[in-house]
C-alpha cells in the first residue's frame, strides 16, 4: 500500500493557493478541470513529493457550497527545518498561529477553510524561546 494524498475542499482557489503555496511553502505539482464534473482539483505537495505521493489534493467545486467544521477533519501535518523561522514567516504573511512553538517542536495554523495545519519540527527540539515561549494559543486548531 502506498499513500497517495489528503483531499481538502476549498471555497475560494486563490485564496487557498495564497495560504498553502505563498505563506505555508507548498507548490503545485498538478491540475484538473473538469467541465462535465464541475470541478478543479489542485495538487500540492513540498519538495519532496513527486506527482503520485505524499499530495494534498484541494478541490474546487464550480457550484457554490458550505463546508463546515474544518476541525472533524483531523489536521494535515509538515515537517519543517526550523519551526520558529516557518511560524515567523506565517505571522509576517498574516497567518495567525493558533498554536505557537512554545516547546520548539509542534505549532499549528488554520488554512483560509478552517483546516487545521500541524508544523513540527524535524529532528530534535529546538530550544524554547521568546516571543514563542510565553506566546499564548489564539482559537482552536
């Protein structure tokens, strides 16, 4: 068995491609339309994925829909080199950290949806430090 990708729907492509592709570090490995369908899917995935693994797919429905509570989905999770320069990046982006790296290790962010995003830190912890040490959670992730 391989995994092959998560699906998340989305209301609004630019938006969401602002959030994944500009501010969490994504990029797009490919794309669909489909007229018959009336969809867009759009897959993503950070430098070491390869078009058939370890995607995030987005899908666009053309009809308009409500999706609600992005949190029952779980949460997608990233390993980062360094959580606290990808956190800071985030907050310059205007992403609120719902969770901050207090422990140097784990963070987590919501995507412009509600999906809930979890940074971890690859390979040891690093040491905790301000502003990250005392920062406060901001919402529910």
């Amino acid at each position: 068995m391989k995994y092959l990708h998560t699906m998340v729907r989305v209301k609004n492509i630019d938006e969401s491609l602002d959030f994944y592709c500009n501010k969490l570090g994504l990029k797009e490995i490919k794309r669909k339309e489909s007229e018959k369908g009336k969809f867009t899917l759009i897959f993503l995935g950070a430098d070491n994925s390869d078009e058939d693994s370890g995607l995030l797919e987005l899908t666009y429905n053309w009809d308009p829909e409500e999706y609600t509570g992005g949190r029952n989905f779980g949460h997608l999770a990233y390993r980062v080199q360094n959580i606290y320069d990808t956190c800071q990046k985030l907050i310059d982006n205007g992403v609120i950290i719902n969770r901050p790296p207090r422990d140097g290790h784990m963070a987590f962010v919501r995507s412009p949806d509600g999906i809930s995003i979890e940074i971890l830190q690859e390979g040891e912890h690093l040491t905790p430090q301000e502003p990250w040490l005392s920062m406060e959670n901001n919402g529910t992730w």
